[in-house]
C-alpha cells in the first residue's frame, strides 16, 4: 500500500488522469458486465421458466395424445377382432352355401333321375292301359260272341228238347252239360251226357261223356269247322245209340 501511496505520489499530473480514466472503464466495465450478467440470469430464469411449462405443457399433451392413441389402438383392434370374426362367419356361410350347392345340384341330378323314371313308368301305364282297353275290347267281344253262341245253343235246346229228351245244365267252369233220356228202350230215364265249353281260343270243346265215345274227339273237330251246332248234337245222340244197341 505505502509502495503504491508513493508512486501515486510520485506519477504525474498528466499520468494521474490516465490512470483515473482506465479505473472509471474498468468501472464501467465492470457495471455493464454486471448489468450483462444480471439481464442473462434473468433472461435464464425465464426461459428455464418457461422451457419447464413447454416441458410440462408438451407432457400433458403427449399424455393426452398417448391415451387418444391407447383408446384409438383398442378401437381398431376391437375393429380388426370383429373384422377377423365376420371374416370367419362369412367363410363358414360360404362353406355352407358350397354344401348346400352340392346337395342341390345332387338333389336335381336325382330328381331328374327320379322325373325320367316317372316319365317311363307313366309311358308304361299308358302302354298297359291301352293294353288293357284293347283286350278288355277283346273279352267283351268274345263274351258278346260267347252269349249269341250260347243264344243258338239255347235255341237248338228248345227246338230239339222235346224230340231228344235233350237237358241243358250250366255247371261249374262256364260248362254246359248235355243229357240225354229216351236212348235206351228198356231204361228210357237213363242219362247219357257230355260237358262243351268254349276255351281261350274260343273253340268249342267237347268232354266228359258218359258213357265214353271214342269219336267224340272226331264230332269236335267236325263242329269246329263246320259250326253246325245242331247236326253234332244229333250225331253224339246218334254215337249213344248205337252203342247201347251193340
């Protein structure tokens, strides 16, 4: 200190004024720093201030953006569950509907089986029924036939019965059974018979004689061609007479 009091008191006055202008810089200086330094810490504070709401601020929103995002996630992966969940149930209703196809076209391949059955058996039906009409046109011919031969028969009955002592009787098996009486002088009450009857072919046929002829087999086939009912008769009455008198 005393050093420095002595060359102070030594400097001259020139010198003196230099060196009080320099300390009044470095003053200066030294207050502008200050001032810098103060203006900085609170410029500092203030943006630190406001940096830790940024920071806050940024947070709320991030948690807030964070728990959207959470909510949207579960939404769209509810989405995409019931998504894969329509997705299955559309395949298995495609499923469905292929089996359903199949069994459908199985089922027109069967029923069409089953109409050109039913066709066949209706032309069948037809065929028989047409059959039947034309044989029932046939019978009813051929009874109508059988009923005028049957007519002529009755009618040759009654023109030979008093004369032939002739009876007719209609028997089992659409038979009639010829009898005659008045053949044997000493028994005038005994009967020779024999059965005719028309077969499929609707010729007559002659059988069960009693007593038996041997040409009765011939009086059938002449009355087939002639169809001389009357004259067979009064040949087979002729046949039974002769024999009782042999």
């Amino acid at each position: 200190m005393s050093c420095v009091g002595k060359s102070a008191g030594l400097r001259p006055p020139g010198e003196a004024l230099s060196y009080k202008m320099v300390e009044d810089e470095l003053a200066l200086l030294d207050k502008n720093i200050n001032e810098f330094w103060n203006k900085f810490k609170s410029n500092v504070s203030d943006t630190s201030c406001q940096m830790v709401g940024l920071r806050d601020t940024y947070k709320d929103i991030n948690k807030a953006l964070a728990e959207k995002l959470s909510v949207k996630l579960k939404e769209e992966e509810r989405m995409v569950q019931m998504y894969q969940g329509y997705q299955n149930q559309i395949c298995r209703q495609n499923k469905l509907i292929e089996e359903k196809k199949d069994n459908l076209s199985k089922l027109i391949v069967e029923v069409n089986g089953k109409k050109q059955e039913l066709e066949a058996l209706t032309a069948k039906i037809q065929d028989l029924k047409e059959e039947y009409a034309k044989k029932k046109e046939t019978i009813s011919t051929a009874k109508k036939a059988n009923d005028e031969r049957l007519q002529r028969l009755q009618k040759s009955v009654d023109l030979y019965k008093d004369r032939l002592g002739l009876e007719i009787r209609k028997i089992y098996g659409d038979k009639l059974q010829f009898i005659f009486t008045n053949i044997d002088p000493k028994h005038p009450d005994s009967p020779f018979m024999f059965c005719v009857h028309l077969n499929e072919a609707r010729d007559y046929e002659v059988s069960d004689s009693a007593p038996h002829l041997e040409c009765l087999a011939e009086f059938q086939e002449n009355l087939r061609k002639t169809k001389n009912f009357s004259a067979f008769l009064a040949n087979v009455r002729k046949a039974f007479s002769t024999m009782v008198h042999n």
